[in-house]
C-alpha cells in the first residue's frame, strides 16, 4: 500500500528530546531556537530527513512551528489543528494559538527581560524574519543566524531524499520547458531583471517538465534552479537524480551539484528576482543588495493550467470518482460496528489501485469517523483505528497522483442513523458548497472577495469552520499549491485555468466532523440575458463527480434552487460515472443520484 498506519511520533518521545536541544541551547548561549514545519525549498510538505517539528514535539500537522526556550517550548497551530494537537505534543509543549497570538509577541511575554534566538537561515524566509524583528524593536529580543540544532542532536536523522526524477510527457504538460522558459524569461526582461532563483520544488519541476519522489505523495525532486533572462537554466540537483532526464533537459539546462549554490549566487549580477515568501534567508544574504522582490515566475503561469492540463485532469477525475463510488458502495453494506477506520482506506486505495495511471495517493487519506472526523487532518493509525459505529458520520477525504492529473475529494457518510443536529450541520454545509458552485462572479475579484459565499448558511446559524473554503491544486504536482486560494487571506486574483477546491465544513470536537469537498476550475462565464456587456465575469466547471449522501440532507433547509442544482449534478454524475463501474455499483449509483 502506498499508505501505512504506523506511529510516527508519540508524545512521550518529546520532553528528552527538548532536554537535548536545551542542552545545546546552552552550549550555543542561546535562549530558545526556532523549529518550523518547512524545509530549505519552503513547500508545505516534506521528507523524512526534514520533519523536525514532529521529530522533537510530536506534533504532525503540515503547518505550525515551535519555539523552544529553555524554560518553555510553544507550538505554534492554526485552528485546523487545535484538536490534533493536543493529543500528540507532551505537557512540556504548550500549544499557541496562530495568527492571533504573533511569535513576537510571544516571545515578548516569556522574555521580558531580553533574550537571543537562534534560526536556521536555511529554513526561514526573509519575511517570516523580517515580520517577528518588527515586532520585536525595543524589546531586547533578538534573531540570531545558527546551525540547526535539532540536526545536531537528531543521531537517527533520515538522509536527504535521493529519488530519480522522470520525464513529464508533452501530452500531459502541453507546453514544452523550451517555450515555458522563454515565456517566463519575457517576464525578467520586461521587468529589468536578470535572473529569478526558483526555491519550490514543484515550480521549477513544473518550469522544466520533469517529476520526482523526493516527497510522499508530491511528485517532485528537491532542487533549486536559477531562471536567467536569456531564458537559459541552471538547475543545483543531484546528477544521481537526472541521469533519466538529462537529454530532456538539453543544452540550456545546466546542472549543478546543490552544495554549489551559494558560491554560485555569488557570481551572478543584478537585479535577481526572489520571493520574499519562499526563498531562504540564507539565498538573499548571499545576493546581498543585488536582490529584488518579486513573485515566484513560475507561480502564477503554474497555477493557469492550459488546455492539456485542465483536460487530462478532467480525465483523472472521471476515473478516480468511479474508483470512490465503488468504495461507497462497498461501504453502504457494511453492517454498523463490523469495519474499521483503516479497512476503508486501505479498501479505497485498493480500488485506485485497478488505474495503471495511479502513481501515489495525493495525501494521507483522512478517514475518520465520530469524535475522529472533528479533526480535520486525522490520520488514522494502529492505535487510533475506530470502528465504525451506528450513529456516526465519516469524513472521507482523499484523492489520487495520476499522470494525467491531482484529485482531491471529500464525502461525509452515515453509518446507521446519525443525530439530526448532524444532518441539519451537513445541510448547511452543502448548501455553501453549492452557492460556491454556482457563483459568478466579475474578472479581477481574489479569493477573499468571494470566500464567504461559502460560509453564509452556517453563519446564519451561529456556526463555521477554521480552514480556508479552498485550495489551489497543481497537475500531477502539489495536491496544495499556490498562489489561488478560496480563503479571507488571499488576494491573488482568480484566472480562467486555476483548480481549486470547494471544501466547506463544520467540526464539533468530541461529536462529528463534516466536509464536503469538490475540485473546480475557473472559466470565462458567458453573457446573460440582460447582463451588463461590458463587465467581463468568471464562473466555475466542476471536475469532481461523486455522489452527494442524500440521507444527510434535511430537505426543508435546502432552498428550491440549490436542491435544482443537486439533482443536475447527480444526473451528470449517473451519467459520466455509471459506465465505468462494476454491475453491482451501477444499481448502488442510480439510488445515489436519485432526484432529492
């Protein structure tokens, strides 16, 4: 199986290993040293070799960061993982509550009389550092560059990922890196610019038309790359790695060992682009004042997919929801109390599997049921694995690496007769999710202009979710990728070609989680009648198909248009999905899109 449901950390593993960094706190004169999430390259996922947050914590949530002081340790969570953390991280660990509470001001608290912590450069951005210096002034609290001391002390650190990357087809890519490097490089020279250093992992893999497995369920070599205005490349990647690609790559790609970089940087002359979100501290000290700030070039052309791109994964889609709706299926005659957490995951990957095209699942399933469903990135293991039991909802989240594309999917399921204060939640929830669907909306308008959309009926009820309503998706990439997001923080405009999720939700700790989640891509909306010709709207294409559990809903909270909307979407789901299903499933599905 590509998934496994083994302990990864465990609470009790954190206070000795705290014990061993303060010791080196000491040794170093420092007051605390800061361990993020993030790896050198900034993506949100990372291998083995750099999971140092759940090394010394416990704590395994994809964002969040710890400070840890010689008399106190914070970790630092949003508020999609205020639940989970709590069960992973040892009383030694105090959890902090992210954004609201600032790490300066934190710090602030627990130093009040002065103190200095140590960074790795490699593992903070120049604005992460610049933003807690800021709130720092006056304060006696200062950042200091160090070696990382957690590697110092790690004896079992796993060594850096050495996978080999692979070709990306022209037929899935649909743009050869010869045309995306000229593309790209038009962009530096028309801003007067001579190089960009590209840190991402899936940007420049997406630059250049290769893939890797550096990183679980995130097909991508670790590497960096330097985009000159020439449109030529030089890529700091193990050769070991691209023994397979190199003639793809050509002349104008040059390749470097990784360790060559910073001397590298060194030569080059300005002005050189870097993403003052993504790029080391470390890679703009060695550019010093030949640096300038601008996005990530690959970023905004990465996320408008063109016709192959949104094509193929259109394709991926049909053919991981007829995989889902066999696992559904399978799901609905299970008796209350007879299965367990991990027998559905271990059931739904076993259904992709039947795709010659599935390399890897896009993330860790998420199949929690009752009290495990409220945590909104569970990750089922032996010791957590629950049966699933009359009265309870599961949250089923999961999704597929495909040659052709990413998918991501979310159903929420009953098993035996779940409490109404249940389905009247889930009809909210599909409510939002379908006035999102259904949204139109004028060119030039970002997420947080249009996020609430999804939020309205749990608002009107006093309710709402702690995570965003969306996510960018990436083309057999980063199942999260930027810069699109649906979210209150987002002001990057949507364009025609952008994936992005549409995953409303509601969590009551203790009782039930719910979240219902389809992809979509944005599309140039035709003129209606009477509309105002001038003013140019976008609108959304569902490209996830599944049915909707129509025993959740309550049909009395569900308005006349957003029950149309469902029954179109079931019949465009019986008919897109119904032939690729076994004989048994069909009946199963025809009951499932059954008009509400």
């Amino acid at each position: 199986m590509f998934q496994s449901f083994e302990v990864t950390a465990r609470p009790e593993q954190g206070p000795p290993r705290l014990a061993m960094l303060r010791d080196a706190l000491q040794a170093e004169g420092l007051d605390g040293f800061l361990i993020p999430r993030a790896d050198a390259h900034q993506g949100e996922y990372v291998a083995a070799h750099d999971e140092r947050l759940a090394w010394l914590s416990g704590f395994t949530g994809s964002a969040g960061f710890c400070a840890a002081l010689r008399k106190t340790a914070g970790v630092f969570i949003d508020g999609r993982y205020r639940t989970q953390v709590k069960a992973q991280v040892a009383a030694e660990f105090t959890p902090v509550p992210w954004p609201e509470v600032s790490l300066a001001d934190w710090l602030k608290e627990q130093l009040p009389n002065g103190g200095v912590i140590g960074f790795d450069p490699w593992l903070h951005t120049p604005g992460q550092i610049a933003q807690t210096e800021d709130g720092l002034k006056g304060t006696g609290v200062t950042l200091r560059r160090s070696d990382n001391l957690v590697d110092r002390i790690w004896e079992d650190q796993p060594a850096p990922p050495m996978l080999p990357a692979k070709l990306h087809p022209i037929e899935f890519a649909g743009e050869s890196h010869g045309d995306k490097r000229k593309r790209l490089a038009k962009t530096l020279k028309d801003a007067r610019q001579t190089a960009a250093v590209i840190t991402l992992p899936d940007s420049h893999n997406w630059l250049l038309n290769i893939r890797g497995a550096d990183i679980p369920r995130n097909p991508v070599a670790h590497g960096f790359a330097v985009l000159h205005a020439d449109a030529s490349v030089d890529l700091f990647m193990a050769q070991s790695k691209l023994d397979g690609v190199q003639e793809h790559l050509g002349d104008a790609v040059r390749i470097h060992d990784p360790a060559a970089l910073l001397d590298f940087l060194g030569t080059l002359e300005g002005p050189v682009r870097l993403d003052r979100s993504t790029v080391p501290v470390i890679i703009a000290d060695a550019l010093e004042e030949r640096a300038v700030w601008g996005d990530d070039p690959c970023a905004l052309p990465k996320a408008c997919k063109n016709t192959a791109e949104i094509d193929g994964t259109a394709q991926a889609h049909l053919r991981d929801g007829a995989a889902l709706c066999e696992l559904l299926a399978w799901l609905d005659v299970q008796a209350p109390d007879t299965i367990t957490e991990t027998q559905v995951v271990s059931q739904l990957e076993a259904m992709r599997r039947n795709d010659n095209a599935l390399q890897d699942i896009s993330f860790e399933t998420i199949a929690g049921t009752g009290p495990n469903g409220a945590i909104m990135h569970y990750r089922v293991t032996e010791e957590t694995d629950t049966t699933l039991q009359d009265g309870h909802l599961i949250v089923l989240d999961s999704g597929g690496q495909y040659l052709d594309g990413t998918t991501d999917i979310t159903r929420t399921i009953p098993i035996g007769s779940p409490p109404e204060e249940a389905r009247a939640a889930f009809t909210r929830v599909i409510a939002g999710m379908i006035a999102m669907s259904r949204l139109r909306w004028p060119v030039g308008l970002a997420g947080a202009h249009i996020e609430a959309v999804g939020r309205v009926p749990l608002w009107l009820a006093g309710q709402d979710f702690d995570h965003g309503l969306g996510h960018g998706v990436g083309t057999y990439l980063s199942v999260h990728e930027g810069p699109q997001r649906l979210s209150r923080i987002s002001e990057v405009p949507l364009e025609p070609g952008m994936i992005l999720s549409n995953e409303p939700g509601y969590y009551r700790e203790g009782a039930f989680g719910i979240r219902i989640e389809n992809l979509l891509v944005v599309r140039p909306a035709p003129a209606l009648p009477g509309g105002d010709d001038h003013r140019a709207m976008l609108e959304w294409e569902t490209l996830s198909f599944a049915p909707i559990d129509k025993r959740l809903i309550v049909p009395e909270l569900l308005d006349s248009e957003s029950t149309k909307w469902l029954n179109a979407y079931h019949a465009q789901v019986a008919e897109k999905i119904g032939p690729r299903v076994s004989p048994a499933t069909k009946l199963w599905l025809d009951a499932a899109t059954a008009p509400l």
